[in-house]
C-alpha cells in the first residue's frame, strides 16, 4: 500500500448530516403539501346534514356557539362592515387599502395565514392603517371536514403566521365556504362550537336582501368583483359609518399583540415557509432536468453506440483492423493475495492464440500463496517477481522494468481472459496515434441478484459507455482488468502514477493530456470476479468513486487545453462530473420529491414518468445486452436494481466527495476473491514452442 494514501479514517460525520436533511427535506415537502391540500385535505365542504340552531338563525352575523345554542349580535342601523376575505394578495390588497383610505373607511381583513406568512408586509400595512385583522384559517381548509390535526393547525398556524408578519393574535375567526350565518350548519356548527372553545368570535355575513342602512356586514373577495361592489357601497349615502367588526359591535379589538417568544416562532414559520415554497418548485425544475437529462444519456449512448458498431464495419481513423499485429506482448499480472484465482489467469493467458507472450506475475508483498502457486506454472513465459507491498502502481511499475516487449498489457490477478482476447485486443495499435485499448471486461459471479445487478452496469454503464467514449473521443478509463498499452507512451508519462487509488483512470486521462488517443475493443473478453456482498461492493465503488475524483482534479486543466486532450477535458470531464458527481449527490433529494409525489401528489402521473424512463432504459439495456451477444432474460433484474442498487452507489459518490473535500486519504480496500471466475477458462495452455518467447528472458527474481 502506497503510503500516500494510507491515512486517515474515511469520515462519518455526513452520514448524520444526511440523516438530518433528508427528513428535513420529507417534512418541507410534506408541510407544502398539508399547505395546498395534497396531504391530509380538506379542500370542499360536506352537504348540511342538519340546520342551525334556532337561537342563531335570527340573521345576525356575528356569534358565539354554546352547548345550548348560540349568542349573536349585528351592526347598527347606517353602519356597515366591510370583510374582505382571503387574502393578502399583491395585487387586489393594496387597491382595497387605497380605496378604504380615499373614503376615510375602516374594514376588517379576514386573513390567510399562509400568505400572511408570504406577504407580511401587506398585513403590516393592514394593521398599520387602523383596519382590523381577523383569521381565515392558514390554508382556507374546511374546518368542517378536516382531521382534528388540521382543525387545530389551521388555526393555531394562522396566529403564528400574524405574531411573525404584525405582531399580533387575533379572535375573530370566518370559517372558509361559509356566508350566512345558516350556512354554519352540519358538520360547520360542530367546527364553529371548537371554535368558540378556543376564544374565538366567528363572524360571518348578513343576506344580501338586507339594506345597507339597516346595518350590516358585507362579505367581498380580493378579487376585481370585490373591490367594485366595495366602492359601489362606500359610495351609499345612507350608511354614515363605515367600520371593523369590534368597532360596530362598541368593544375593543381582538387583535392583541403577541408575546416575544410567538413573533419568533412567527418568523421562523414565515422563513420555513419561504424556503418550502421556493424549495417545492425548484425541486419540479430539478426533478424534470434530471429526468430529461438521464433520458438524454440514455437515447445518446443508444445512437452513438450504434455509431460505433458501423465505423467498425468500414475504414475510418484509429480503424481495429489497418493491418494484423503480430508483435510480442508482454502481460503484467500485479497480484496481492490472490492464491484463489491467479492460477485461472495465468492459465487463460498461456491459451491465448496471440504467437508471442511473456507473462510477468508482480507478486505485491502478498502473505498468502499467491508467488508459490504462480511459481509452479511450468512455462518458460512466466516470470514471477516477489517485493515487498508497494501498491498496485508500484506493482506494475516494476513490472514494467521487466516488460521487453513494446505492447504492455495490464490485467487483474481475478481476470480470465477468452482465448482470443489478447490477439483482439492489441489489434487496434496498428495505427500509430492510439497509445491505449480497452477491453470488454464482463462479470462472472452473475448467478446471485447482486452479481446481475452488476452485469447489467457493465454491460449498459461501462461498455456502452466506451463505445460511446470512443466515438467523442475521450475514454476516461481502461479497467485494470483489461487494457493494452505502447510501451513508449507508458514510459513518456512516468510510468503508473500513485497520486491517485484509480491509477487505470489516472493513466488513461494522462496518456489523452500526452497526445495520445484511446479505443474500445468489444470483442476483447476477459472476465472479471465482482464484489458478493454490499460490504465489498460498497468499499469497491468507494475506492474507485474517491479514485475517479482525486483523477479528474489532478487533470482538471485538460479542459482548458487544446487537441486530444482539450477534446478529452472538455467532452469526457464533464460528462463525468455532470453524471457521475453532480446527479448522483442530489438524487436522495429527488428520491424522495418522487416518492412524494407517488404517495400524495398525482401518483398515476408519477408512476407513469417512472415507467417510460423503465421502459427507456429497459429498451436500451436490451440492446446494450444485444451489442455484447448476452441473453436478454438477464433484462428481468433492472427494475429491482432501481430501489437498492442505484440508493448504494449514490450514496458512495456523497461518501467520496466529502472525503475528497476534507482531503482525507484512503488505505487500499481489497476485496476477498473466491475464484468464481475460473469457470471461464475455456482452453487448457498452448504448449511452449520456443518462438512463443521473447529473446532475452530475464532470470526470476525473489526468494
């Protein structure tokens, strides 16, 4: 292990800073559903059941309900109040206000607490000018039909909302879908009488066949018809006042100022609440942009892999097949503690049909047999080289000081390779420009749900992704499992790099920065033993995740570059931060807004959205499997893997990043093979012919 990297423990703090945003999260959304009725409605009023009682259907709007009955009262004669109901509004509040002041009118504003908690000014300028306030509940719900929770909430939050934007409380109270006083009936006497319990004067309206000079309380909206009937009785000559409900009554206001500690809890809802409101719409934006741009990845990697199969049938620049290569090859198999698969990989390299192959096994310091059963392959092309624990870039760097061939190609001590897949891989460095080839690694262990969860991310992520890769030219990886190299062009960078624990990702984007380019060759096979347990793939992804960003920093200044490499910074650099840092950190967010919206929003709009991205992706997965010459049965997987699979690897990119932001270094995580990928070693060695060796072969080195 490199001792740049072994430090320090990987942080958990996040994970609490995690735990805390999410339900922070679930309830703003939850909250801005009970606020526009999607959670836990109450938007219509139930049919009357049963009438009001006698003692309060004498016509007076305003009243008190008790056990046995009720106490009401009205206006004067020539007095009138004036109610306005709803708001405030932007638009029609400040109208209303200026109309009142320009006829010397008082009038009681019957309030949304919601928007009180939107448009404090506008209830500020309310109570500024003298006009009273009273609670139209904080969303306008029926009292009458909601839950004993909303019933509460909707009054309780209206005072808060009024102590953050007025400092005030109020106990006047008109219960929403309400007129007259005989529309308080059924299931609204019931709401009026918890009402009244609580303190509050319920106010409603006098019919509309009583005269104005009789005394009355009108009832208008924030609406253009409100404000023009408002004018139209302001301008009555035979009502002398105009006036609050308190005032035509001759008591004091019920508005009074709230304490200390509620304008506090006022201003932290009216905080809340803005976030809500603005965070509920940016997450439909960023809900709909992920989508769109996840459904574009997908349709691209379709077309362009499309693109790739084509150019393949034709000549074309950096074309596979210019002319048959025939030279040696030197195959470095860097190995720590790998006793269980190495002999299958060194087996399956000797069965290769590629004439000429030296075959250098690195034994990294490993404390199990590993060197001794390498040891035992009886096959003059084999060297094993022993050395204390360096990590793997050092591992293939002494390698590569064994290596006398000009093709160097570097595999995982887990890999079975096809005994065609050297001869294929190495054909593409007929043309002189590509410095590096990338092979077709395909998952052995795919029998149990998590090894086919793992073959269908590499089969539709990482292959189709290199073909894709190679058609914009700008491949970030070859996989330490698989991939063929010049010599030349390793040795013009350094070598392997340490800087960084994805040293294959590392080494590829510096040979782009050095003029070379990089290819896909998909008849290349070679497989690959993957992780068994969630424990394993976890620290896997995490390594390669941590890895793929410390890569993507170090040559961040490709993107400002020209040629291959500006060409590389400024396509294959942002793709990767754009889907594979900066989508998956918000997708716990937008996992929960869509499981939201399938609970309590539109659930068959949103079922609907999920199963046209299944189906996308299900078509494309198809072909991808298609393309690789797999069976399409594996296809029945995909859906599960949206729901555990996909939650895991998101939550690897927030672990890695937070870990890079901190600038803590990892140790290597290795994981515990079991040789399940030995199944695949098809043929039994080619026997040694003296011309299947290289000249000059070194002598073995180790105890």
């Amino acid at each position: 292990m490199s001792p740049r990297h072994a430090l320090r423990r990987p942080p958990r703090w996040h994970w609490l800073l995690l735990v805390l945003i999410l339900p922070v999260v679930t309830a703003s959304l939850l909250f801005e559903g009970w606020a526009t009725h999607e959670v836990d409605g109450a938007r219509t009023k139930r049919a009357c059941t049963s009438p009001i009682p006698e003692s309060a259907d004498n016509g007076d709007p305003v009243l008190r309900a008790t056990a046995g009955g009720a106490e009401t009262a009205g206006m004067p004669a020539r007095t009138a109040a004036l109610t306005f109901d709803g708001g405030p509004d932007p638009r029609w509040t400040p109208r209303l206000l200026d109309l009142l002041r320009e006829h010397d009118a008082q009038a009681t504003f019957f309030v949304y607490g919601r928007k009180s908690a939107r448009y404090p000014s506008l209830v500020r300028r309310i109570r500024d000018e003298g006009h009273e306030i009273g609670s139209y509940t904080y969303t306008g719900g029926d009292l009458g039909t909601a839950s004993p929770v909303r019933s509460r909430l909707e009054l309780s939050l209206t005072q808060t909302a009024l102590a953050g934007s007025a400092g005030i409380n109020t106990r006047l109270l008109r219960l929403p879908h309400t007129t007259t006083t005989d529309t308080l009936c059924g299931a609204e006497w019931k709401a009026a009488r918890q009402a009244t319990a609580q303190g509050y004067l319920l106010v409603a309206a006098t019919e509309r066949s009583r005269k104005p000079s009789q005394g009355v309380v009108r009832q208008y909206s924030h609406t253009d018809l409100g404000y023009r009937e408002a004018r139209q009785l302001l301008r009555n000559r035979n009502v002398e006042r105009f006036t609050t409900i308190t005032g035509g009554l001759g008591r004091t206001s019920l508005a009074t100022a709230a304490s200390p500690t509620a304008r506090m809890q006022g201003e932290g809802l009216i905080w809340t609440q803005a976030i809500g409101h603005t965070f509920s719409p940016a997450m439909v934006w960023g809900l709909g942009i992920a989508g769109g741009l996840g459904m574009l990845r997908l349709v691209l990697l379709a077309l362009l892999a499309r693109v790739h199969v084509r150019r393949l049938s034709r000549y074309r620049p950096g074309a596979p097949w210019l002319r048959e290569v025939t030279e040696p090859v030197t195959v470095l198999v860097p190995a720590h503690n790998e006793e269980a698969g190495i002999a299958a990989t060194v087996h399956s390299l000797l069965a290769s049909t590629h004439p000429r192959l030296q075959i250098i096994v690195i034994d990294d310091g490993s404390t199990d047999g590993t060197a001794d059963i390498a040891r035992r392959i009886r096959d003059p092309r084999v060297t094993v080289v022993r050395q204390p624990n360096t990590g793997k870039s050092g591992a293939l760097n002494t390698g590569l000081g064994y290596a006398r061939c000009d093709i160097v190609v570097m595999i995982d001590a887990d890999t079975v390779f096809e005994p065609d897949a050297l001869r294929r891989l190495v054909q593409p460095l007929a043309h002189p420009a590509i410095g590096a080839v990338s092979g077709n690694t395909k998952v052995g262990n795919r029998r149990r749900l998590l090894g086919r969860w793992q073959h269908l991310e590499y089969v539709l992520g990482f292959n189709l992704d290199r073909r894709m890769f190679e058609v914009l030219e700008c491949m970030p990886t070859v996989p330490g499992a698989i991939g063929a190299f010049r010599r030349d062009a390793l040795m013009g960078i350094g070598g392997v790099s340490d800087d960084t624990l994805a040293e294959d990702t590392d080494l590829t984007m510096a040979l782009w920065r050095a003029g070379w380019r990089v290819v896909y060759e998909e008849t290349a096979i070679a497989w690959t033993e993957v992780p068994s347990t969630l424990g394993q793939l976890w620290r896997q992804r995490y390594r390669w995740c941590y890895g793929t960003l410390q890569s993507m920093w170090k040559h961040r200044h490709a993107v400002v570059e020209l040629g291959s490499a500006g060409r590389f910074g400024r396509r294959g650099l942002a793709y990767l931060a754009l889907f594979q840092v900066v989508l998956p950190l918000t997708a716990p967010v937008v996992d929960v807004f869509a499981l939201y919206g399938v609970c309590f929003g539109d659930s068959a709009q949103a079922v609907g959205v999920w199963l046209g991205f299944l189906a996308v992706q299900l078509v494309t997965a198809g072909y991808a499997l298609r393309l690789d010459h797999e069976k399409l049965r594996a296809l029945w997987a995909l859906p599960l893997q949206l729901f555990v699979y996909r939650q895991l690897l998101y939550l690897v990119v927030i672990q890695s990043v937070v870990t890079a932001l901190l600038g803590t270094r990892l140790k290597w995580h290795r994981m515990r093979r079991s040789g399940t990928a030995n199944q695949y070693l098809l043929e039994e060695p080619v026997p040694y012919h003296p011309s299947s060796l290289p000249s000059k072969r070194p002598e073995e080195v180790g105890s």
